[in-house]
C-alpha cells in the first residue's frame, strides 16, 4: 500500500448564486471545512445554455468542489442530495486520491 496516496471523495457541485450560502450552511453543518468556489461559471446542459445577467447575478452559477473521507462523505450524501432534489443543481461524486 502506499502510504503516501489517500482514498478520498471529490464532490462537485453546480448550483445558484442564490442558494450557494445554504450549500456552504449545509457543509458547515457535516464538518466540512474546506472547499473551493468558482464563481459565475457559464455552460449548456440539459436546460440550454446558462449563462449570468451581468447586472443582476440572477440565474448566475457557482461551481464548487471539497475533498473529504468515505466517512464524512456518507454522513451527508443525503443531505446534498435533498438539496439538490429542493434548490436544484448538480452534484458529481468522483473516488480521487489525495497525495500526501
């Protein structure tokens, strides 16, 4: 085994300017302390192309991604789905390693 690799989950999330400090309410709840946030990202999915009204922020997106063990990544995998199935968004699951 290599000691110097860590098994991890990377969690991505799409979701709404408006929503985003409830995302990060929902983290903070599950001991999520660290994350990375890119804001106003534009793209097309199932629902046409998004893309942010520059006066507004309305219907603006925000990408936001943490790393976290299996443990506390079952702890909320719930949580982030009722948030997503709510608020609306969407969240990517990916098994990474995390060099140490």
């Amino acid at each position: 085994k290599n000691d110097k690799m860590k098994n991890m989950k990377k969690i991505e999330v799409i979701v709404e300017t408006v929503y985003l400090n409830r995302l990060l309410d929902l983290f903070k709840q599950k001991e999520i302390t660290g994350y990375t946030i890119i804001p106003d990202i534009q793209g097309c999915g199932g629902h046409g192309l998004k893309m942010a009204d520059d006066v507004t922020d309305v219907f603006s997106n925000n990408y936001i991604f943490t790393v976290c063990d299996e443990e506390k990544f079952l702890f909320m995998i719930e949580d982030i789905r009722s948030f997503i199935k709510k608020y609306g968004g969407k969240c990517i699951i990916t098994d990474v390693m995390l060099l140490q």
